[in-house]
C-alpha cells in the first residue's frame, strides 16, 4: 500500500473519531442558558401547567431530560406552549429549539417543512369518544353524525378518509382550538369527538362530567407515531435529540433507573459503563462529555419511569404500555445501539 493511501486512511479515521462540534443551536442554547421548548396549551399525561404553574407530561420529561444532557440542568427549559396551527411555524422560525408537543410524525411534515423528526417517544392511533346515551358502539354507526375535531391536525385529514373508505357520511364540526371542541363536545354539539386515544383517555377522565357515561370506541383508524422535532440545517443538534431520547429507552431496557444511576456506576456490564460514562466516552461524538446519559436518566428517570408517570399505571389516565412497551417485553419500543 502506498504511503499516500496510507495517509488518506489514517486522516478518514481521525474523521470518524475525532470529538463533534456540538452545533450553532446548542452553542445558543448554551450562551441564553436555556432551553426553548415547544409544548401543548394543556394535554394532561404529555405537556400541561399544573395547579402550581410546574409543566408535567411525557413531553416535558423529554426537554428536561436533554437540558439535562446538554447544560447540566434540567431545569433550565422555557416553556412555549403553542396550539396545533402555531407549532411547526414557531420551531421554523427559531421561536423554539425543539418541539416536544404529542405531534405526528408523517411525510409531509418531515419533507415538506423544514424539520426532522428525531424519535418517536408514543405510538398512537385516532379513536372516538361518544357518550353511552348515544348507544353507539362502533364508529361505523356513526352515518350522519356530527364530530367534533380540531384543525391544523392530522386528524382531520384522517376523519375524512376513514368514513369515504367506509362509504358513510358524517359532519366535521372544526374548532381552532383544543379546548373549544372539548368543550363543544360536552355541550352536546357533536355526537362523537375524535382525536389521538392518548388525549381521549384524559379527555373522559378529566374533562367530562362524569366519565362512566362516556366511552371509547373500540376502532383505532390511524397510526400516530407522536416525537420530538428538531429543524433542518443543524445535524448536530439533530443528533444530541435523537440520541437523548433513545438513552431514554435504552437505560430502561438497561435496567438503569432513576434512582440507580450512582449505584450502577460500579456495574461490570460494558454497556451499563458505556452509557453512564464510565466505560468508553460516547458523549463526543455528541459534542457533550461523557455524562450525559447519566444526567438525563438522573433527572427524569429511564422511558418506562416516564410513561408510568404521566401515562401509565402511576397515572390519573392509566394507559397500558401495548405498542410502548420495550420489543423485548411485547411492544415495539427499540432504541438504536448507545455504542
């Protein structure tokens, strides 16, 4: 071989391993001390204000999860709560870092404006809520019936197609905003509302009169893969995201938890030392040291502490883990190697 191939080899490795520039993003995210989060006007389980001001949900553990990662802190988040038409123009134009906001991942949205989508944190689907005084037990015994639905959704869209598949007609009733078709909804206006089962849940269990005289219909008319966006222009920041997230679910798949990430320090398991920092460093091809995945853990616990939290079994909506559960444990949740 000769010494110029040599030279090319050795100059692509030190490429491939030298530590990575963390990014104009970060390096403002860094100089503000703050990261801007893009969340929900109030989506009890994935981004809302509770009674004492404090944001709470799936969506916010994950921005508290990566200013842990990134600044050490991860208490240092703006919250920008922003509503279904605002949310994609806000993250464009550099309102926000990230938008954390029980938002579908689709095509359109991934190719078409400017964003990557960096994980998907729940996988959802569209149902119906009726009222039991309707009878209606299958969204097919729908024909004719008003429904409820926010715009600037993918559920709107899905509406649509799903009753012209099935050859029935119904009404869209479109609201701007969430809490007026909620509200619309439980005022009698519409016969059935719909949107991702996720926010049905919370909807009959914290919206409605009295939820034993509502229920869920059993069709689940869409897929609704709900993650993190980032915009387009910054790999770098794209990675620390994307990367965050699936630390997330690979500490639970781990056993690494919330409350065990000192103690786990001494683990003899590579990949518990490679993911808290202790084995190989793998935060600088991140641009980070080599504890971020510990601080992130450490902040806001593994994916499954999260879920059950604000969604799951230690939850007020009680959801089943199903799709989101780990792929080794019945579900689909799989995080991309850490190594």
């Amino acid at each position: 071989m000769s010494r110029i191939h040599v030279l090319t080899i050795a100059a692509a490795l030190a490429t491939f391993t030298a530590p990575a520039h963390a990014g104009k993003t970060l390096d403002g995210i860094k100089s503000r001390g703050q990261l801007a989060c893009g969340v929900s006007t109030g989506v009890i389980g994935f981004s809302a204000a509770d009674s004492q001001g404090q944001w709470r949900g799936l969506d916010v553990d994950v921005c508290r999860a990566i200013a842990a990662a990134v600044l050490g802190d991860a208490n240092k988040v703006r919250w920008v709560p922003l509503s279904s038409q605002q949310r994609f123009t806000a993250l464009q134009s550099g309102e926000v870092d990230i938008l954390s906001r029980n938002t579908t991942w689709s095509l359109t949205r991934d190719a078409a404006l400017g964003l990557h989508f960096t994980a998907v944190t729940y996988y959802d689907g569209q149902g119906f809520l009726v009222s039991k005084k309707t009878r209606v037990t299958s969204a097919k015994q729908l024909k004719g019936a008003e429904i409820c639905v926010q715009s600037g959704t993918t559920t709107e869209k899905n509406l649509s197609d799903y009753f012209r598949t099935q050859g029935i007609k119904v009404k869209p009733v479109v609201f701007d905003k969430f809490e007026a078709s909620i509200k619309a909804f439980f005022s009698g206006r519409c016969q059935a509302y719909t949107t991702d089962a996720s926010a049905l849940a919370f909807i009959r269990a914290k919206e409605a009169p009295n939820p034993d005289d509502y229920v869920v219909l059993p069709e689940i008319i869409s897929k609704e893969p709900l993650g993190p966006a980032v915009r387009r222009g910054d790999d770098e920041w794209f990675a620390i995201v994307k990367w965050t997230i699936n630390a997330l679910i690979e500490a639970e798949e781990l056993g690494i938890t919330q409350g065990k990430v000192d103690a786990l320090k001494g683990s003899p398991d590579p990949s518990v030392q490679r993911f808290l920092g202790v084995g190989e460093d793998l935060g600088k091809s991140l641009g980070l040291d080599r504890e971020w995945a510990a601080r992130a853990v450490k902040a806001v616990g593994n994916y499954g502490e999260i879920f059950n939290r604000n969604v799951g079994a230690d939850s007020p909506l009680k959801l089943p883990r199903g799709l989101n559960a780990q792929w080794n444990k019945g579900g689909i949740l799989y995080s991309l190697p850490l190594r």
